[in-house]
C-alpha cells in the first residue's frame, strides 16, 4: 500500500484551492488582471458599499430613516470620529459614527440608513456608554481605499 505524506496532502489541497478559486472568481466578479479595479468598484456600489466620510460630515446633526431587523427607527448623527491611533486625520476610510436613538430602540445589529441626497448605508450598530433618555450607537468604518 503507497505511504501518502502529509505534504503531499497539502500541498493537493493547496493546488485544488487555488484551482476552485480561479473557477470561481468570475462569479464573484473577482480578478487578478490589471486594469478591472473599475469594474469591482462598480459591482461593490451596486452591493450597497459605506459611503466615505465626505459623504457623512454632509449629513452631521441631520437625522436617517433607519431599519434594523425590519423595524424602523430614526437616527440622528451626532458626531464622527478619527480612529485611534491616528494614521492621517480626517481620512475618508477610517472613521467611527455616533448616532442618538430615542429609546427604546433596538441594540445592535446591522442597520439600512436612509436619508434624502445621502445614498443608503448598510452599516453595523452597536450601543455604547449607558442610556438616559437616548442611547448612542456607533458604526466603526474601517477599509483598506
């Protein structure tokens, strides 16, 4: 009976994987090809991408028709903050949300933001310090570009 090493194993799945990814990334509208970032930026717009923080400091102080788990909800923007640490102040990628909520509102959770000439955001939730009377929730967005 042939000895199968676990090299060998590894380095099967590791061939395999790399085959089933090339099959599958057109799927995916993935590529390695130079030149087709345009074209992924345009399926990820068409995915609901976050806005850039441009897009949100239009918006400070103004409220957002939200849905969350199919219930709505309205939610003021109250602040948006640097991420610490700092790798350049203000970026467009790196920033946190702060939203007030009356309560009771839902507690986390992934949240569909609305509001007029701002395009919709689907962004995570989550509560933060201790509700009196409204309770803060905070998106972090951190990307790459």
């Amino acid at each position: 009976m042939p000895q199968v090493s676990r090299r060998t194993i590894v380095a099967a799945g590791v061939a395999g994987t790399a085959v089933l990814a090339a099959q599958a990334a057109p799927a995916f509208g993935w590529s390695s090809r130079p030149g087709t970032t345009a074209s992924a930026k345009a399926a990820s717009a068409k995915a609901g991408t976050v806005p850039g923080r441009s897009v949100f400091a239009a918006a400070l102080g103004e409220t957002f028709q939200a849905a969350v788990g199919g219930s709505p909800a309205t939610l003021r923007l109250e602040a948006i903050d640097d991420l610490v640490p700092e790798s350049e102040p203000g970026t467009e990628n790196r920033f946190s949300l702060l939203f007030s909520a009356a309560l009771p509102t839902t507690g986390e959770g992934i949240y569909i933001l609305r509001r007029p000439g701002t395009p919709t955001a689907t962004l995570f939730l989550t509560p933060v310090g201790s509700p009196e009377g409204t309770r803060t929730l905070q998106a972090i967005i951190n990307r790459l570009a």
